[in-house]
C-alpha cells in the first residue's frame, strides 16, 4: 500500500516498506547520516537520521514510513541534536583533519561542515588507539573509528569473512580484527574486498595513495554532502 | 670581540637580571636574559627558545605518506619549505631516483614563490620599522602601519611581493598557507592556465620591485656605514646547499662549507651524508640545539646559513640581476666573507630577486601544464631531504619500516643552524651597546634588531608582528622581581 506523510510541512509520497529516510530521499527530501547505507539493512546506531513522529525521536533508517505521519526533521531542534552526536563522535576519536588523508572524502568531516558544526563544544578524550600497519596494502588507522560497523557488516555479509568486530561497551568499545594476534596482517583479508572501501572515516586506507588527489579535488570538497548524497542515490 | 664569556656568568646569582620575553616581530616565541653586575656591565646573554614542539617524537608511528602534510604544520610562514624537505626525503623511500620534469618545475615554483613571499614578509613587516626609523625611534610607529604612513609605496610593495609569493603557492600547492602540492615521488597537480596567465602578468613587476627592494637595503648601508658594517659583527663558518656546478640553488644541492675567511673547507657533500659532517649539541638552558660541524668540535665548529651564508657561499647566481648584486655585495667584503648582521637584509633581498628571476623563467616552461607528474622505484627504508629554506639550510630524515610507518625522524631547521650565530649576535649588541647604559626600550631594541637579522622562525609556527608587549623585569639577587617596564 503506498502512502503520504508530512516531512517539514512537505507532503511525500511512499510505497509500501520503504523506511522514512528511503521515501524521503526519493522524494528528494536530503536526511543526514553516517552508518546508513543502501547496500544494507538500516542499523541504527549512528542516530544522526533521528526525526521527530508526532513528538518522538526515532531513527528515521529504521522506522517504516507510514500513511498520515507529521514528521519534522530538518529544524534547529533536531540539526542542534545531529550536531551535538557529531561534536561527540569528534570529541571520542582523534579526528585531526588538517593532516588527515581521507580528509575531503569523509562522511563524518562532510556532515560537520553539512550541519555547520564550528567547534568540538566538549573536551576531547584523546583515547590511544595505536595504528595497525601488519596487512601489506591496507593501514587500519582506529583513531578516526565512528562504530557505523559498516566494515563489519561488509565484511561478514558480503565478503563472507567476518574480519571486523566491535568489542567492550559504552566509551570502551572499539574495533577489532579477528584474528588471534589482533593484527590485519594475519587474516585473509584483501584490498579488493568490499570492506577495505566502505569506511566513511579513515579507518580502512590503501597503503601509499595518501595525498594522490589535491585536496579542493575531492568529493565532498566542491559540494556539500546533501547534494553528494542524493545524486548518489538517484 | 670574545662573546664567547657572555654564555654562562660566574657567580650568577648575584647579578641583577633583565628579561625580553617575548622577542617581537620574529615568528614564535623566543626570550633573552641578559644579567648585568652592580656597573650594568653585561655578564651573561642568552637567547631562549622556550617552546616545545615534539614533531621529531609524534610523526613516529604514522604512515609516510602522511608526512609531508603534517610536518607542514610546524610553520605557518614557511611550512612549504617543511612539506618539501619531507617529500624530497620521502622521494628516496618510494624510490623515485629523479623527478619528472614537470614534478621538479612544480616544485621548484613553489618553493621560489616561498622564498619571494617569505623574504618579502621578513623585510617590510618585520625589519623594515627598524631600518626606516631606527633602532629608537618612537616604538608606537615602529610597525608595518608606521612604514605604510611614512613610505606608503615602500609598504604597498612589501605587501604585493608578499601576495605574490602566496599565489604562487596557492597556484603550486592548492592553498597559500598547508596546501597539498606535492607527494613523495613528486606531485599531484599541474599548473593551471589561469593561474599561469595572471602569475605572467605580474612578475615582470615584481622583478622591477625586489630591484628597488635590494636597492633601498643598499642606500640604508651607504647611509651609515659603520652601524651597518659594524652592528652585531662576528666571524664565523657558514654553510648551505650548492648546485654541483657552484651555482646558487635552493632548491638542491649538495653542503659547502667555509671557514670564517671564506675558504672553501667542505664542499661537494651529498645530503645523504649530512650526518658524517654535522652533529649537535644540547645545552640545559635552551630547548633548541646547537649544530656543529663535526671536524671543529662544538666550540668551533658552528656556522651561519641563511642569505648571507648562501649568496658568499655559492660561486654565482644563475638569474642576471641577481648575479649583478651578488657580484656587488661580495665587492663590498674587499676580499673577505661580510660577517656584517645587517648584511642579512642586503643578502635577502639580493635572494628575493633570484626568486622573482627563477619564477619568471619557470612560467615560460611548458612542462608545468602537462607531462607525468609521478615517479617511482624500489622502496627504500630511510631518505634524507635538504632543501635551502627562507631561513636557512633545513634536513629532514626519516627511517620507515617494513610496514611503511615512521620509525625515526630527525630534524634540523634553519633557526637551529643559527642558534649559536644568533647568541653570538647578541652578545656582540650587548657588549657593544647595552654594557654601562641604563637601560631602555630603545637600547633593548637593539638586541631584537640583532636576532631579527637572522629571520628567525623560533617555533615555525607564529609570529608577534609588533603587537606583543616587550617586558622588563629586573629581578633581584634573590629572585624577586624589583621593577617590571611593559611595552606594548
């Protein structure tokens, strides 16, 4: 059964099992996100998608749309909320974007800029999360981990390899690599699988390509994420 | 004049103390004590480094490729001096044996942008106040905004050489200040065609201004000879990069070493081998070390770099006007090396011609908008970059291991080269002008005109432009601060 709901005042049409944030971008209705991803079930934990139905927050990835609903997103209430998620992700990795390699071609620096963050607002933790160099052509660099596990799902549903993991709970949850030293060089892990392209941060970087496009070059640097994302998708 | 005595005062505790904290107009933050005996006879000078940086300690660890990006970022005046000396490093890690043409152009560009920006910015805003007014002259207008209302065209040109510079920069590297131009093994863009039509349309202006720039330093010279030949004055080594013919180059090159006399000591050293012929030393008092050469000792084997050193060590200067002044400059030491301090700013300038010279010739090659811009080779596990920066002779060194991470990264930068030259410097001014005098802002000038010569850029990261206030204290024979004078 398809249907209609109210986004910001604006009536979008939808088809039966499409989530909030699928209606609303077919709609052309841009909804921010980071662990979101068309390729995969909705996961729900980057919470940068919330909307409000009827009052309530609810992650707009993973709430079926239905016919009727007044939902509101893109307000100062709820891009204040969005911000403050990602002054938090900032604030919990070592995100130190000037000398950043993915810089220009990340998700998590794109939506600062998109939802015009101008400072960290909360103290950094400055958590130490060496570098894991072992694999020969991929640097795993978990400084820059948001938990999207968009590369443990890649690596699991779709590379059958289950190479990723996320360990411990609340502000001690990290990522892991499953093997028995903890080191990517010891799995089978391989430059050509679907995780070792899918991080929206720079955790998972070729080796050796580094500044090989200019910065001013790269994707999100001549548009803003919300025109990016929506020609992607179209 | 033996300075040497001024380094470390007997019976120290009981000599009053005066402290410059922070030194103005130079880039970072740098403080000079002086201790002065119950006469105000001057017993001890030093000039501090007191920032610390830690770039050597935290690049361990990341990945090489990363490295000239970050370590750009210990200077926001010259950090493409930093982002090359890195690459021309890490050229040799990923094997790439020579450049492409159109790589090495780039780069060259680019660095010859920095020198015209970077010289320009030290001598119209950062020197000229002094040289234009006096050392003592009214300290309110002793500033870039005094020189643009007493010589407004000397200002406005200061200003548009400096801009200059930066679009060549902007044009080579993406941005005027961290940009991203180029890589190891090369670089990772070519040069537009509009940026070449509007640098073209300007450069021949810019020629014309660093022409009137050398000679404004000429007529201050002529204008009172015995301060410009005198102040400051020492002997000692020098050294920089040479091209293998004798030429001036600043971007490669291999170490020329000369004696105070000018005789060639060292010479034809390949960059590789810095380290067989420098050492260093670490002194309690400063956290900026002090470099030697390694035949002398610590005692006397330190030297000079920078644009006095550079323009007496090379044999010529390949651009015609800048060789023309060369040739007059070295008229000007009657046989010998100009040990002169205020010699910098002449040498500077006559360097900042070279720039504008090197950058028109560069803008009529082809290879800048076309051709491969990448090289490669087998990967070796260590490389050393030397490049001559604004300041002087900078070495970057880095080992990287199997995994392609830093695992050792060793740094000399041009403020370090001169750290003994600059302490010379001002114990020579203090002795000189300070020693019996009661003092005053003007004659504690005189000791940041003397540091000022060398364009020292004491963090690589900031500069005060003027606008920092200059304290005095004169502290006790018990520590206790008995007056406090406050510029600023």
């Amino acid at each position: 059964m398809n249907g209609r709901f109210m986004l910001d005042g604006q009536p979008v049409m939808f088809e039966e099992g499409q989530t909030i944030l699928q209606a609303a971008k077919a709609a052309g209705h841009y909804i921010p996100s980071l662990c979101w991803h068309p390729d995969f079930p909705p996961h729900g934990s980057c919470k940068l998608c919330i909307v409000k139905v009827g009052g309530r927050h609810v992650s707009s990835c993973a709430l079926q749309a239905k016919d009727g609903m007044e939902i509101e997103s893109n307000t100062p209430e709820i891009n204040g909320e969005r911000r403050a998620l990602l002054q938090m992700l900032f604030v919990e990795g070592n995100h130190f974007c000037p000398s950043c390699e993915k810089s220009g071609n990340c998700e998590l620096q794109a939506q600062a800029y998109e939802l015009e963050m101008t400072s960290a607002r909360f103290n950094y933790f400055f958590p130490v999360r060496p570098v894991d160099a072992s694999h020969p052509d991929i640097l795993l660099d978990f400084n820059r981990c948001i938990f999207c596990e968009l590369c443990v799902r890649a690596s699991r549903d779709i590379d059958g390899k289950s190479i990723f993991a996320l360990t411990n709970r609340g502000i001690h949850k990290h990522l892991v690599v499953n093997a028995e030293s903890g080191r990517l060089g010891d799995t089978d892990f391989s430059a050509l699988d679907r995780a070792a392209s899918i991080c929206p941060v720079g955790v998972i970087l070729p080796k050796r390509v580094g500044f090989a496009v200019p910065i001013g070059e790269r994707i999100y640097d001549e548009k803003p994420i919300s025109l990016v994302s929506m020609e992607k998708e179209r | 004049m033996n300075t040497s005595s001024l380094e470390t005062a007997e019976n120290r505790e009981s000599l009053r103390k005066v402290v410059i904290d922070p030194v103005s107009r130079v880039e970072g933050h740098g403080k000079v004590t002086l201790l002065l005996d119950e006469e105000g006879e001057v017993r001890e000078a030093r000039l501090h480094i007191v920032e610390f940086r830690g770039f050597e300690v935290f690049i361990q660890g990341r990945p090489y490729w990363e490295v000239p990006v970050m370590v750009q970022r210990l200077c926001g005046i010259c950090p493409v001096s930093h982002h090359l000396a890195a690459c021309k490093a890490l050229d040799h890690v990923v094997g790439a044996q020579s450049l492409t043409p159109t790589a090495e152009k780039m780069r060259r560009l680019m660095h010859y942008g920095q020198i015209l920006q970077s010289h320009a910015l030290h001598f119209f805003h950062l020197s000229s106040p002094d040289l234009l007014f006096g050392f003592e002259s009214e300290v309110g207008k002793r500033n870039i905004v005094g020189v643009a209302a007493a010589h407004p065209e000397v200002a406005r040109q200061g200003v548009l050489l400096r801009k200059f510079g930066q679009e060549v920069i902007r044009a080579t590297a993406g941005k005027r200040i961290h940009g991203t131009g180029a890589v190891p093994g090369g670089m990772n863009r070519h040069l537009a065609p509009d940026d070449q039509r509007m640098l073209k349309a300007d450069v021949a202006k810019m020629i014309e201004w660093s022409r009137a720039a050398v000679e404004l330093v000429k007529r201050l010279h002529r204008a009172d000879p015995v301060l410009y030949d005198a102040f400051g004055t020492f002997s000692s080594g020098i050294m920089s990069l040479v091209r293998a013919d004798g030429a001036m180059d600043l971007y490669h090159g291999q170490l020329r070493f000369r004696d105070a006399n000018g005789a060639i000591t060292l010479d034809a050293v390949p960059d590789q081998d810095y380290h067989s012929v420098i050492g260093e030393q670490v002194k309690p008092w400063s956290y900026m070390k002090f470099p030697y050469l390694r035949d002398l000792g610590p005692d006397q084997g330190w030297y000079k770099v920078g644009p006095l050193a550079r323009v007496q060590n090379c044999d010529f200067i390949p651009s015609p006007f800048a060789e023309a002044e060369r040739r007059e400059f070295i008229a000007h030491g009657q046989g010998g090396l100009i040990h002169a301090t205020l010699a910098y700013h002449w040498a500077r300038m006559i360097e900042m011609l070279h720039a504008a010279e090197v950058i028109r010739d560069l803008l009529d090659d082809p290879d800048l908008m076309d051709g491969p811009l990448l090289s490669t080779g087998t990967h070796a596990r260590e490389g050393v970059g030397i490049i001559e920066a604004p300041r002087g002779t900078l070495i970057h060194h880095y080992q990287v291991g199997e995994d392609d991470l830093v695992s050792m990264c060793n740094l000399i930068v041009s403020t370090t080269h001169n750290n003994q030259a600059m302490n010379t410097a001002i114990r020579a001014v203090a002795q000189r002008y300070l020693s019996g005098h009661e003092l005053t802002e003007g004659l504690l000038n005189h000791i940041e005109v003397a540091i000022r010569a060398y364009d020292p850029c004491l963090s690589c990261a900031t500069h005060a432009l003027g606008q920092m206030p200059l304290v005095m204290e004169l502290v006790g024979p018990g520590g206790e601060t008995l007056s406090r004078v406050t510029r600023g």
